[in-house]
C-alpha cells in the first residue's frame, strides 16, 4: 500500500516538474523566438528626457562680403551638482577638477570679488553694495550678487555670521561660507578659496540671483576631456557648445559681444520668447541686429541602452503637428563696414595720437560715411580693443576694465565734444540761405569784434577777438566766404553769426541734424546746441554775447564725430539728410536668399540752393588746396581733390583743446565725409595729415573682395 502511495507521489511529482519545464520551455520560446525582436527592445531601450540643442548664430560680414564674426565649435565644462552627492564627495570631485584645470593650465570661471588668497580682502570697492541714485534722485542701496547670495544663505541662522551682519568683511565671509560650505579646515586658503568660487557660482544660479547656465570651464581641449574622463568625476560633465569666433581683431565697438541672459533682462528676453539659458547679444551689432543674428533652438530625442549608452537619436517630431524640431540657424547680417578701412583708421588714428606730445592727449574717433545713403563705412575710437582676447582673459580684462581712458567707450558715436570751427560752414550755408550774405561779399577782419557799421554795439564790454589777433596781433584784412572758411576767420563770422541771430543758428543745425540722434541702430548720444533754452537747462545765465561763441562752434554746443560727419554729408549732398546705418543686408543662413535689403532713410530734405552749396565747399576746397592754407600740403598729392575744415574745441583754460577735423571727397562729386576728434589734440591741423593717409589709402586701395554666396528672392 505505502509502496503505491510512493509511486503515486512520484508520479506526481515528475507530472508537476514537466509541466513546469513545460512551461519555462513556452516562455523561453516566446521569448527568443516568436516575439525576439519585441523583447529584445523592451531590454535593451528606454526614453531619455528629451534635451534642448541651441541653433547656429549668424555670421556678420562686411560690406564687400568679409568674414567678421563666425561661429566655432568647442567643449565646455558644466557641473551638475546633483549627482555629486553628500557635501564631502562633492568638494572633493570639485577640488579634484581644480587640480586638473592647474595642471592643464585651464582658467575656469570665477567671479567671486574676494582676492584669490588670505589675507582675504574684496576686490572691489562695491563687492556687497552700492548706491544707485532712483527716478526721484534720491540715493537708494542695491545689493550686489555676493550681497545678495549673502542674504539668502543662512548664514546667520546658523551662527556662521553674527545676526544682523549684512557687510562684513572679507575674511569674515570666507570664514563664514567655509563653514557653510562644509569646506575641510585642512585645506589651505587658496585651495579653499578656489573651491568656494565654484560654490559660489552654482549657488548664484540655484537662488536666482543669475539666470544664466554656470558654465565651468569653456572652450577645453580633447588633453583636459580626456583626463577628467579617466579620473571619473560625477556631476561634471562635458557639452559641444559653438562659441563665437572673431576674423578681425578691428572693429570692437561696432560688433560688439554675445552673452549669457542676466536677471535684469530675463523678463525682457522671456516675453520675447527666449529660453532661461539663451545666448544673446549684449552690445554693438550683435545686439541691435538679435532678430536677424538669432537661430531657433531644435529639441533632440535620444534612446539610450540600460547601460546609458545611446542607441539612436532624432529631432523630436511634435504629434499633434507633425512639426520636427530640428534648429534653425539664424540669418547672416552684412554690415556697411568697411574692415579694411576700419583697420587703416584704427592704425592712423593711433598713431596720430602717439605722436602728438601733449600731455592732455587723450581718446579719439574717427567717423567715415557715405553721403549718398548715410551708411557708415569706419567707425574708430581710440583706445580700443580686441574682442577675441579680452572677455577671455581675466587679467587682460582687468587691465582695459581700469584704463583711464575707458577702451571699452564708443567715442564715435557717444562723445561729445564742442564743434570749434568745423560748425563755420553750417553758420555759412544758413546765413547765404538766409539772405544775411553773398558769397563774394567781403567783410574787414580788424582783429577784434567792433561792428563799426551799427550805431549801438550790442554786446557790451565784451569784443572777441579773431584767433589770428589773439596769437600774433595780426588780422586777415578783407575777407569773403571762401576766404573766411580756409582762415578760420572770427570776425567773419562773428559778423554773419550776429545778423542771424540764435534763433536761426539754433534752426540750421537741427537742421542738419545736431543735437538730435542720427537714427544709428546702436547706442548714440543726443547731444546739445547752445542756445537761451540749453543754458537754462544746464544751469547756466544766457547772455547776448554767446551767440558770438556760439557762431564759431563754441558755448555749449555738443556733438558726437557721428553727428560732426552727417552734417558734413548733408551739407556736400545737396541736404538729403540720411539717417545713418550700419546694417546693408540680411542673408539666409546659406546666403542662398536675400532676407531684407536696407532702404536709406531720408530724415528730411534741405531746400538747400545749389549755388550756395557750391559757395561753401569752395571754402572747404581752399583749406585743403589753397597755398595760403596752413594744412594744404598734406593733400597735395592724394588721388582725388579734398574739401576741408579744421577745428579748436576749447575744453578749459588750463588744458589744451580738442582738435576736429571734418572733410569730404571727392571734391567735385562727394562720395565720402569723415571726422576726426583727438581730445587734448590742440588744434584740426594736427589731424590733416592723418585724415589724408585715411582718404589717400581708400581712394587708392584695391579690394580684394571675398565672394559673398548669390542673393535669390526677397524673403521679407
């Protein structure tokens, strides 16, 4: 009986076991064979988070088609703290990372304003605060981003800073964040100062103090990747990144630089919709020209095996639309610079500058435009520098950053300097306009300002004197128009200033387009005429003799090189006052189509006579041509035949005055008009020389001009 129980068992047991192996073998074959390539999928794929990849900026190139500003693809370093789990393992992999970039001699960011070892002290004088004066002129205290970090973390609340210390000093901060930071006591202080440089950035970013992506380490080569990936650090990771890149080292100013978004503008760029982490273009044509300049960011989809490595990718596909999300590069902008010219002016002008000995020399500009539709081929200010090294090199920075002389101001277009006699011609055209004078009459420069011809003179004690009395004790006897503009005679136009009037002086030069932005796509300075209402505005009594100051460029008239050279267009076009420019075109990403032309804007038109036209610029033709001229023999042997004007701008009595320099060529059909401004340059005649090596190498220089890709159809 017991031995059939067994046998039962048994059998029941092995009925069990081939149905299991049954079983198992079902699924084995289901498995690997009727659904392989199913299963196989399921084990080896699952969805990565879909990531955003930035679009290519558009290049920007000059007006005969010459690569300025490009685009290169680089490595850069980004942290993600996340991964780097507890307090001592992620100062140690950020310590680790510090070693390499010393060894590699890899600078990363660090713009923590406190000196890289102790005795610690702020590098700047408004490391935690400052004072900002409001809309109401009151002065008002506005924190810095350490200020800020300083605020939020707490360190008060948990005994790292005594209550209430919202300044302290340097080393009591560092003591202070060491211990927050949880920062080993065995580090040195440069070693701990480092590390909490990097801390400090992240947590800039993670409070909302700075919007932008902390980016370590940029532009590292394959030797740096390469060693980070071999000593495993997590949470530092490396991204393809295109940065820009710089075919010119002139220029400066004009282009101007690109940059991450800053909380002061991020609702700006939102609204605009822009991403937290876009790249934008901060000053000069990258930023005037970001509609153009600006690519759209394409999402990218990845699989990825369960091990992390990717198996396939592709740009997102929207299913509701069916849009792909591929990036879209931005346009290319052709700008009317001229590069080769704009070197040449840079060159000249710093020369120019080094050569005169005074020692009130200080900046300078040059500013050359195209009369016929106000586009602005060169604009040089001196000092300048180069876009491709400074932003890059924290000390080279530091250096320009605290030069006197301000390289990183545009002196061409925000300068203001008082016009000396370079505003003569603008008093001439309006007196002929208006009748007050001929071109041939004469007037008898006597030395000092008498007007022998009225009964009563009008102005009191006060009788300016000619500049040739002044210096020499001579004067310029008879002199007509023509006469006058070479001469630089006062009393002439102290003469015709004063049958004007100021109402209508005021007229000719808003007229012509002074103290009244010239319609330039980047930042310009208004600048002022001189005149009853611009004293008051200033603070200033007007008096009746000013007007006399006023007729020869003095007072308080204030006008940019920019300005200076519209005018001068203006006036030697016929009066088709332009608006000026610095955009030409806009180009696809290809260059295969033409996105947008520049139409010339035509501000207004003078109702200019062409003979009195012709009246002035014989005078301007006698400053650089006529023998009497003391600045003719620099324009002797130039290609083409110069109109001229030269100025003295009085800045004080104890300092020497800024020299302006107005021209314009060719003589009988203008092409170009240019200005030149020197501060502390003494006189316009020191300035001749130089604009004519800048007229004799454009009107004698043969381009080679780099092909631009074919235009196609207007887009829009």
């Amino acid at each position: 009986m017991e031995g059939k129980q067994f046998q039962r068992r048994a059998l029941f047991t092995a009925a069990l076991l081939a149905l299991l192996v049954a079983a198992f073998a079902a699924v084995l074959w289901n498995l690997q064979v009727t659904n392989l390539d199913y299963y196989r999928g399921l084990s080896t794929r699952k969805i990565a988070n879909r990531e955003t990849v930035e679009a290519a900026r558009g290049e920007m190139r000059d007006r005969y088609g010459r690569v300025l500003v490009t685009n290169r693809a680089v490595y850069q370093v980004t942290l993600d703290l996340s991964r780097m789990g507890e307090e001592a393992q992620r100062n140690a992999n950020l310590l680790a990372l510090l070693e390499i970039c010393r060894e590699q001699k890899v600078e990363w960011s660090d713009t923590l304003p406190i000196s890289e070892s102790g005795p610690f002290s702020y590098t700047s004088d408004t490391a935690l605060s400052y004072r900002a004066a409001d809309s109401s002129a009151a002065e008002t205290v506005v924190r810095t981003s350490l200020g800020k970090l300083v605020d939020a973390l707490p360190l008060q609340s948990r005994g790292f800073l005594p209550a209430g210390e919202t300044d302290p000093s340097a080393a009591a901060l560092m003591q202070a964040l060491r211990g927050y930071f949880e920062v080993d006591e065995s580090l040195s202080d440069g070693e701990a100062r480092a590390l909490i440089g990097v801390l400090y950035e992240i947590n800039l970013r993670q409070k909302n103090i700075d919007y932008s992506d902390y980016i370590f380490a940029q532009d590292v080569d394959i030797d740096f990747i390469s060693t980070v990936k071999e000593h495993g650090l997590t949470g530092v990771q490396i991204e393809a990144a295109t940065v820009r890149e710089y075919a010119t080292s002139h220029a400066a100013h004009l282009l101007g630089r690109v940059g991450p978004i800053y909380a002061d503008t991020w609702a700006y760029y939102k609204e605009l919709g822009y991403n937290m982490n876009d790249t934008v273009g901060i000053d000069g044509a990258e930023s005037a020209f970001e509609p153009y300049l600006r690519g759209e960011a394409g999402v990218r989809e990845q699989e990825l095996s369960t091990s992390g490595k990717v198996v396939s990718e592709s740009w997102y596909t929207d299913p509701l639309t069916g849009e792909t999300h591929e990036p879209e590069p931005g346009d290319n902008v052709l700008l009317t610079l001229d590069v080769k010219l704009q070197a040449k002016a840079e060159q000249v002008l710093a020369d120019t500058i080094s050569s005169l000995e005074s020692a009130d020399t200080g900046g300078g500009a040059v500013v050359i435009q195209d009369v016929s539709d106000g586009g602005v081929l060169t604009m040089a200010s001196y000092p300048t520098y180069d876009l491709a090294t400074v932003y890059s090199d924290q000390a080279l920075y530091a250096q320009v950053s605290s030069d006197p002389l301000e390289p990183f101001y545009n002196r061409a277009s925000m300068g203001l300097y008082s016009p000396g006699s370079t505003f003569k011609p603008l008093v001439g055209i309006a007196a002929l306009e208006e009748g007050v004078t001929t071109p041939s009459e004469t007037i008898r420069d006597t030395g000092r300002f008498t007007l022998p011809e009225e009964e009563k003179y009008p102005y009191g004690d006060f009788h300016p004197q000619c500049w040739i009395y002044r210096q020499y004790g001579g004067t310029h006897g008879q002199e007509n128009l023509a006469d006058a503009l070479r001469d630089s005679c006062n009393i002439y136009f102290y003469t015709i200033g004063h049958r004007l009037g100021i109402e209508r002086i005021d007229l000719y030069a808003k007229m012509f387009g002074l103290g009244e932005k010239t319609g330039f796509e980047l930042s310009e300075s208004k600048g002022r005429v001189a005149g009853p209402a611009t004293s008051e505005a200033l603070n200033m009594t007007w008096y009746g003799g000013n007007l006399l100051n006023v007729a020869i460029g003095q007072d308080n008239t204030a006008c940019t090189p920019l300005q200076l050279t519209n005018y001068i267009a203006t006036l030697v076009n016929g009066g088709n006052h332009y608006a000026t420019h610095l955009l030409r075109a806009v180009k696809s990403s290809d260059y295969s189509q033409t996105v947008l032309e520049y139409e010339p804007q035509l501000l207004d038109t003078l109702e200019l006579d062409a003979d009195n036209v012709e009246a002035v610029k014989l005078g301007m033709w006698k400053v650089a041509n006529d023998a009497k001229s003391s600045v003719s023999r620099y324009f002797a042997g130039l290609p083409v035949e110069v109109g001229a004007k030269t100025g003295s701008a009085q800045v004080a009595s104890n300092v020497e005055a800024d020299a302006v320099f107005v021209c314009f060529a060719p003589y009988d059909d203008p092409q170009i008009a240019m200005t030149i401004v020197v501060e502390g340059g003494a006189s316009g005649s020191n300035l001749a020389q130089a604009a004519a090596e800048i007229l004799d190498y454009y009107f004698s220089a043969e381009d080679t001009l780099e092909s631009v890709d074919p235009e196609n159809t207007l887009l829009r």
